[in-house]
C-alpha cells in the first residue's frame, strides 16, 4: 500500500492546488485590506476637505466683517452733525467684536489667566514626553504656577493643534522628529508662543533659523527650563503698528481719534492673523488632500498588481503586506517599547484631564500595560489630532465643550473610519444622543478605576482594529 508521500508523488498537482488555494487565500484577504484602507482614505478625504472648508470660511468671514468695521471706524457715516455719536458707536461696536473674538488687547491681560501656564511638549518618544512632562511640572511649582500640558509626537500633530485654535506659552519641541518639526509652519501662522528646542546637537543654527527663541542642550533638568517660565501674554500678542495720521484734525477729538487708530491697528492685526491662518489651512488642506490622492492611486495600483498583472505572486503578496503594515504603523508609536495602548482624552476643564490620567496611569500599573497619553481641550482637538495623523485604542469624550462638543467630534470621526474605542464620559442621566454618535461605551461622571476597567477588559479593542469580522 502506497504512503502519503508516494500519492503525492503520483498526484503532484494536489500539491500546487493547496499552495494556488493558500495563495488565492493571501491575495483575498489583502484585497479586502486594501479595499478598506482605500474606504478609510476617502472618508478623511472627504471629513478634511469638510472640516477644513468650514475653518476657511470662517476665517474669510472674520476677514470681511474686521475689514466693514475698520472702514466704519475711519469713515464713520459722513453725517459731520452726528460725528460724534456716529465715532463713539463705532469705536463701541469693533470693542465688542474684538472682545467676542478673544482678541481685545487691553493693557491688564497679563492678568487674565492668572499663574496658569500652557506647555506643548512635542516629541516622538513616549518616555521623553513623560520625562520633559515630569521636569516641566517640577519648574512649574517651584515657581507657583499651575501647569497645563499637551502633549504632541510631531510637528504635524503640534501644527494642527494650533489650527483647531490651541495656544500656549511655551512649546518645548524636539529637533530629530519624524514627518516634520513645524517650527517654520507655526511661525508663519503668526504664532508667538515661545519655542523652546531641546537637542543633542552641539550645531543648532539650523533650530534657530526655523523660528526658536531658544535652545536647551540635553538632558533637561527643572533649572534649565525654570527660566523660560514666565507668565506673559506679550508673546501671544500681534504686535502693533505705528499710528497711521488722523483723519480727524477737530482737537475735541483727539480721544475717540486716539481710540480709533488704536482699534483699527488691532483690527489690522486680526485681519493678517486670520490671512496667514487661512493661507496656512488652504496649504495644508492642498498638500493633505494631494497625499491622500497619492496613497488611494497606490493601493488601487496594489490591488491590480495582486488581481491582473503579477498574478499573485509570492514577491507581489509581500509587496502588499508590507506597504499596508507601513501604513498601519505611521501613526507615531513607539514600535521598538513593545504593545502600547494609546489614550487620548478629552475635556475643557484642567482638572479632570490630570485627574482621569492618573486613574487610567494607576490602571497602567495595575494591569501591567504600558500607556502613552495625549490630551485635547475640545472636539475640535480630537478631530485635528486625528487629521495630522494621530491614532488611539481609547478616546475619553466628554461631551459639554465649547468649539465643538463630544457629540459633534464623535460623529465626525466616526464619519473619518475612526475605530478606536470611544467612551463618554458625562454627568447627565439620558446620553442616548451622545451613544448615537458612536460611542462604544459611556459611563458616569465620576471616574473611578472599576469603571474603567469595565471598557479596558477586550484586549481587541485597538487602535484600526475591526473586531466584526471576529
């Protein structure tokens, strides 16, 4: 009686049929990988175009409405008998907008915030975020200011922060940072925060070209950084031009004339902040679109080499495999530190940012994860984060903030192919709203640890990984 391996040798074909079946397995799955990145790259084409569009639109608006208030500021209605009047509504209508637009200047703003102060750590390795987080925190009591930290893995993501409408006074931005250090793009945006680098290079001609105000050597300590902590909204500011003449030459009116030209300087400045912002997103939004046109035109490209031209060979499956897994993979982790779980949170308030991530840290230690925080004040935030590029395995959503809620930015990830879990986080009894939009999870106002391990427990949770197809 023959063996196994003398039918085979008298039916050789079966042989290739199992490695044609293997290979028509292979070649399925990653067409059905590729049909779904190319679906993902068209519904972040189509939420950036969307998102971007609305913050262009509001700035053209700005733009026009600053232009109609500076021309009724230096014209006024022409009616000399009510010139008066006319000036002193005028001057009251430009300092409520400026006020309702966050950019009234006056002479106590140094006051507004307080001893708050706003740190952007931008780096792409988790644990120096951590370190410079630690180091920063440290410099900041010893100098009696309440610290509020964001965190950023790349210029691109620190970039986008700042167009979902950030701000901070100090930015501490590595050198050595994949996709971009962003320095160039922020200053051209008109941002004044101080940029502070942080390298081992002994040459950092280059950094400070780029826009730094200063640079710090490696390893940083509380000493080193102390310096650049001084509560100033100087550095926020867009700096005033010199008066331009009166057109009133009247001496009676020398006050409003001084108050006129003062708010049509600031105007002046709010319309070029806004041109520079909305030159910046035009740009952003071109070179972003353009990239995801590129990545779809390749993996149709992929999907046909596999389908029609190389017949599926063994060099093209890997081929595939490969560009997919880089794809998967350019999201910033640390891939060298092993599995990390990723958690963004989000919320306004200060306070319960710190507080959630010291619950989720000491769920880390207790179930012996290793995890990497970000943080957003808004929705807004979130989806920006998102747009640059970033991924999480856990949003924290709370939904009450102002810009845009937590409703408004689940929908619109969901809407990106965002699969990462997202839990609400909220005080109210009915969110079925808030769930519709495409929560995973939503849990009640406080946190604590049992409820976090509640949505913690599904190791298959991750960041892009569809657990439907089990």
């Amino acid at each position: 009686m023959a063996d196994e391996s003398d039918q085979e040798m008298q039916n050789p074909s079966s042989v290739a049929d199992e490695d044609n079946t293997q290979i028509d397995q292979e070649i399925q799955n990653l067409v059905t990988r590729l049909d779904e990145h190319y679906a993902q790259l068209e519904k972040k084409k189509h939420v950036l175009e969307n998102a971007i569009r609305s913050d262009i639109e509001a700035l053209k608006k700005d733009h026009n409405e600053a232009r109609k208030l500076r021309h009724g500021l230096l014209h006024g209605s022409g009616d000399i008998t009510s010139s008066l009047e006319s000036a002193s509504q005028n001057i009251a209508n430009v300092k409520q907008w400026l006020m309702n637009q966050n950019a009234l200047e006056s002479d106590d703003d140094e006051q507004d915030q307080g001893n708050n102060f706003s740190v952007l750590i931008v780096d792409d390795e988790r644990s120096v975020r951590e370190i410079n987080r630690r180091l920063t925190g440290l410099a900041g009591t010893q100098k009696q200011l309440r610290m509020e930290f964001q965190e950023a893995k790349n210029g691109k993501e620190a970039v986008y922060l700042h167009l979902a409408g950030a701000s901070f006074d100090l930015i501490l931005m590595d050198y050595q940072m994949p996709i971009m250090n962003g320095i160039q793009l922020l200053r051209q945006m008109g941002v004044k925060s101080r940029i502070v680098g942080v390298t081992s290079e002994s040459d950092q001609q280059a950094f400070f070209d780029a826009g730094l105000n200063n640079c710090i050597q490696k390893p940083l300590n509380p000493a080193k950084i102390a310096e650049f902590l001084t509560v100033s909204k100087k550095r926020k500011r867009i700096a005033r031009k010199p008066l331009i003449p009166s057109p009133m030459a009247d001496e009676d009116n020398t006050q409003i004339d001084q108050e006129i030209q003062n708010l049509v300087n600031r105007l002046d400045g709010r319309i070029a902040k806004s041109d520079l912002k909305r030159k910046v997103l035009e740009n952003a939004k071109g070179s972003e679109i353009e990239a995801l046109k590129k990545d779809r035109r390749e993996a149709r490209r992929l999907k046909s080499s596999l389908l029609y031209e190389s017949a599926g060979t063994r060099q093209e499956i890997a081929n595939v495999d490969n560009w997919l897994n880089q794809k998967t993979l350019l999201n910033g982790e640390d891939q060298d530190e092993g599995y990390i779980f990723s958690v963004l949170i989000v919320d306004d308030d200060l306070t319960a940012r710190d507080t959630n991530r010291r619950l989720m840290m000491s769920v880390e230690t207790q179930n012996q994860l290793t995890m990497e925080f970000q943080e957003a004040k808004n929705g807004k935030e979130a989806v920006y984060l998102h747009l640059a590029g970033a991924s999480y395995d856990l949003i924290l959503m709370k939904n009450h903030m102002p810009i845009m809620t937590g409703i408004q930015a689940t929908k619109r990830l969901r809407e990106m192919g965002v699969k990462s879990q997202i839990v609400g986080v909220s005080s109210e009894s009915d969110n079925q709203a808030f769930i519709d939009a495409g929560l995973d999870n939503c849990i009640q106002k406080p946190l604590d640890t049992a409820k976090i391990a509640t949505f913690l427990s599904d190791p298959n949770k991750r960041k892009g990984t569809d657990t439907s197809q089990g």
